[in-house]
DNA sequence: ATTAGGG
DNA sequence: CCCTAAT
C-alpha cells in the first residue's frame, strides 16, 4: 500500500480537460467496492454512457469499459470493478458516473467507513432535501465533453478536510471541487438563492474564490450571493452541462480515486447548479459513518445495502421500489406496449450492452412497464428497477418472458390460435389487401389464409388487416341473420377458419360501420372524403343496409345516439 | 367465455 | 385494433 503522500489526486486540477466535482480517493486495496449485486449494479448504472473513452484512458484509468457487465449478475463478482486499475498498489481507478454520483460516492465512503467529514455540513443539510428530491430518472446522457478549458468557468473547490477522528488516523478529503460545469435549469436560480442564504461568508467567499479564480474582501453576504448566483447561472448558460465529480478518500495509506461525472444535456432536466457544484459535500448522513476499519464480508454485505440506499434514496428491496417508481406512473402500460419493449429490449441489449436511449416521451411508459414487470415478478430483478430509476429511460426486461398473464389455456377457438400469432408474427403490410370490388365470397376465406401465412414471416407490427368488401358484407349478412351481438355465432358460421377475425373484430368492425353509415354531419363528411382517396369506401349500399339492419337491430348504446339523432 | 365500450 | 370491465 502507498502512503497517502502519493496522492496523486491532484491530477484532477490539472486535467483541466475534467470538471471535477468531487475527488475520492478510497480504501486501497478496493475492500469498500461494494462486491454485492446492488452496488455494482448501481455502479453500472452510473456507468451509462459508453462514451467515456473519449476522455482518454489516462484520465479515466480504464478503457472499454463494459457497462453491460455491471448488469450480469453472473459476471458480478468478477466485474466488481475491474474496471478499477490497480497501479503500483494505488488504486487508481477513475469511473465515470451518472448524475447521481455524488450519493454513490457518499454511499461509498460510508460504506468504506473512512470518510472524514469535517463540519461544513450546513450546505450539506440545506442541499439535501433538495438533492433528496431531485428527480433520479435524468439521463446519463451524452457525455457531451468538450475538453477546451475555457469552456468552464473557474475552479470552484469547496475543500474539506478534516483528520479522520475515527481513531484510525484515516484522513479523507471528502471533495476536492476543481471545476464543475453547471447544468442548466431553470428552477435552479431559486434553489441557488435559499442555498446561498444559509452559507456562511467563509463559505461565499470561497466559493466566489474558486468561481471568480480571485479573492475578495467584500464582506456583504448580499454582494457575494448575487456575485456567486450571477456565476452560477453564467455557467448555466455557457456550459454544455457537463460535470465531472472527482473524490479522494485516503485512507490507511493507501489512496484510490474516482473520478465521477455527470453530465447532463442541457435542455434535459438537470441537477441544478447546486447540485453540480455544491453536492460533492457530503451529506450529513455520511456523518453517521460507523468507522469499522476490517470490512468483513459482512459489512461489505451492509455496506452494500446501505451504499444502494444511498445511491438511489431508497431501500433498493423489491418491495421498497415501488414507492419512487410508482410517483412516475402515469398509466399502465398496454400489452402491446410491454410486448413490443419486450422485443425492442431484448435486442437493443445485445447492442448496447443493456443500455438503450429512450426519448424522454417513451419514459412514463416505461417507467410504467417497468414497475409492471418487477411486480409481476417476471424476473426482473432489483437491478432493473434501479436501472431504470437511474436512467429513467430503459426498461430492462428480462429475455424471452412471454407476457401472458396466466391465461395459457388453449382454448379450441380462434382467440388463442389468433392471439399467437399476433405475439409472434406481424400483420402484413397494409396493402395485404386491396379489395377489390368483386365480392366473391370464396375468395375472402383464401384472403384470410394466405394473410395469415403471409403475416407469419414478417416481423410484427401493429396488426392491422382492412376489412375486405367481402368480409364487410359477410359480417352483414350475419348480422342480419342472427342478430346484432351474437358476434360469437357469427364468427363461428361466418368466418370459421379465419383466425383474423375475431367476434371482437366483428363487433368492433359493426360498429365501424355503424358509424360509417348513420348520417353525418358536414365536417365528418368532408373527412371521410378525404379518407376516400386513401382507402376506398363502402358502398353506399352495404351503408343501406347497414342503416336498415342498426334500426332493426339496434346496436346497444349506439341506438341511444341514433335515437336522439333521428 | 362473451360482450360492451373506451381508447 | 387493443384493452378492460362487466356479465
């Protein structure tokens, strides 16, 4: 191990190329890397963007990083950070993470028991609550570096040091802010405000300090908040959000580093300027450290639960994640839906190593799907959940899980028979069919079979089969025959060997041409004349008939309408 | 399992 | 066309 002289943690102000927010150097031998699937996923889930390389393996200590490991149970304790370098026994690893680091790395010095904190924890505690509620669903978006120097304004390093009163002589810098480019929001200016307020003037002095690049005598706390919110939003605007988080923690002379970014894009919802620059203090609840010094097997085990608490603000357990998850959900996700993210997932994952880009649109659902998924016990594990959480973008599903909710039996009839299909097949494309006007009632049973077998081989889409004439005047026909409602009977005497169409269809399809032929106002009808370039319409007189049939047979519901329109 | 109805 | 609630 290597005496804490070597820090060689200083590189983080000289990599100007980094904005560094927090400098960690940590437990030598790597003992406090959190060696259980919680942490390491949750390291992988910092891990996001595989864009790291482009800051240079000198900086980063690692190359080719994989985040896809870190979601490999199975690989676990292998991937543990192996992205972590030893080097001349310093362990020198440099990592880059996601928004959230600032937690993780409290998380991990707690769990390291050597973080040494020293008082300045009144930001801290004012930051929390803050940093508490902070949405935990931000992207780790790209990492949209930009190495020139000038385009983070200057150091702002809030130092803290403190002798590690552990009585283990351990000494950790808790944060050495070097730069920290600040990520836009709009929300942030209030924050900034109230959290200036409760700094002290040290504390504002050294934060225009490090922002200004200059001292300054001024003594008016007023003064030197406007100066350091001024800044702050000034760094909002030039920057392109980018931050990066350095910590140290040394400790029994031996030194390891982190470094840790988030970046952030700017129009994405982003941590405030406090957050980037001010959340590297450690949190007051780091203060609660127990300092063991042996990390068992056993504390590491608490550890890593208490790290993935920290990390993700809540018990990362399966039954404590529905509470954060649940806050998003707006809707419950279609079976459509979840199958399609199914089959997106599992073969976005070979590519990206489990990490896919979903626009910020597709998050709720997702998000909504993937609480489904961990409720239903699809195997979708702790990890998914806290993938997601992290990300707030990407469903992590596990491979090959038919969406089927208990309802296996097979049943002789067509809805099965029709229903798988539709998992595994696709509709052909919509011109599977192009009726021609020929109503020849052969020829839409053949219609049926061979859209059937044509729809096996593509991929799957959104099924939509148009209703051919022959069809239409099937249905009618039937209707006329048996009644409005008996789609069952209908489909079975009508359509017997056409899986494509169900008694839903039919009742679905009746209606459509309920509505089709009751009479329209002017606006529908200057639609549907547009819709009669696109597709061509039902003749007027199957409409006739229709219309004789739906006062004969009144559609249930649909007679109300008509009733009171007649 | 079927049907009605909303989306 | 899909989904769900209601029957």
């Amino acid at each position: 191990m290597v005496d804490a002289s070597e820090d060689s943690s200083i590189t983080l102000s000289d990599s100007a190329n980094i904005f560094v927010k927090k400098l960690a150097q940590v437990g030598g031998d790597g003992s406090f890397f959190p060696t259980l699937e919680d942490d390491v996923i949750g390291v992988g889930h910092l891990l996001a963007e595989p864009k790291f390389n482009d800051l240079g393996d000198d900086v980063l200590g690692f190359d080719g990083f994989n985040p896809h490991k870190c979601f490999n149970i199975e690989e676990r304790s292998s991937v543990e950070f192996d992205y972590i370098k030893a080097d001349n026994d310093v362990l020198d690893s440099n990592i880059i993470l996601g928004e959230r680091t600032t937690e993780f790395i409290d998380g991990m010095l707690e769990g390291a028991d050597k973080a040494v904190l020293d008082g300045r924890n009144n930001l801290l505690d004012t930051c929390e609550d803050y940093l508490l509620d902070a949405e935990f669903a931000d992207e780790v978006s790209d990492l949209n570096y930009i190495p020139s120097k000038g385009s983070y304004m200057g150091n702002l390093a809030l130092e803290s040091q403190s002798a590690g009163s552990g009585g283990r002589g351990c000494v950790a810098e808790t944060s050495e802010l070097s730069a920290a480019r600040i990520p836009v929001l709009e929300v942030a200016c209030d924050q900034n405000s109230s959290l200036l307020d409760k700094m002290t003037v040290d504390e504002l002095h050294e934060a225009f300090r490090n922002m200004y690049g200059r001292e300054t005598v001024v003594m008016d706390k007023q003064w030197l908040k406007r100066h350091i919110s001024f800044g702050l939003q000034n760094h909002a605007e030039l920057d392109n959000c980018s931050s990066l988080l350095e910590c140290h923690v040394t400790s029994n002379g031996t030194e390891s580093k982190m470094i840790l970014s988030t970046t952030d894009e700017c129009s994405a919802r982003a941590s405030s300027p406090f957050t980037s620059v001010f959340t590297f203090k450690t949190k007051p609840r780091v203060q609660h450290v127990k300092r063991e010094r042996d990390a068992s097997i056993d504390s590491l085990k608490t550890l890593s639960s208490e790290v993935s608490k920290v990390v993700f603000g809540f018990p990362c357990s399966e039954e404590g994640e529905g509470a954060i998850v649940s806050k998003k959900r707006l809707r419950k996700p279609t079976r459509r839906y979840i199958e399609e993210s199914l089959e997106q997932n599992s073969s976005h994952r070979r590519k990206k190593c489990g990490v896919s880009d979903i626009f910020l649109d597709d998050r709720i659902l997702h998000i909504g799907s993937q609480k489904q998924h961990c409720q239903k016990g699809f195997g979708a594990t702790t990890m998914v959940c806290q993938d997601e959480l992290f990300k707030g973008t990407c469903i992590q599903v596990p491979f090959g899980l038919p969406v089927q909710k208990g309802r296996s039996k097979k049943k002789g009839h067509e809805s099965d028979n029709r229903k798988d299909i539709r998992l595994l097949d696709s509709a052909v494309d919509s011109d599977v069919e192009s009726f021609s006007a020929e109503s020849h009632d052969e020829m839409s049973e053949n219609d049926c079979l061979t859209r059937t077998k044509m729809q096996k081989c593509k991929s799957r889409r959104k099924h939509h089969i148009f209703w051919s004439l022959s069809e239409v005047i099937k249905l009618v026909e039937g209707v006329s025959k048996h009644g409005v409602g008996r789609w069952t009977e209908i489909k079975k005497l009508l359509f017997p060997s056409s899986a494509n169409r169900t008694s839903v269809d039919l009742k679905d399809k009746w209606r459509n041409l309920l509505r089709a032929s009751c009479p329209r106002s002017q606006s529908n009808r200057e639609v549907e004349s547009k819709r009669k370039h696109v597709s061509q319409s039902i003749p007027q007189s199957i409409l006739r008939r229709v219309r004789e049939l739906a006062v004969i047979h009144p559609y249930p519901r649909e007679r109300k309408a008509q009733l009171s329109r007649t």
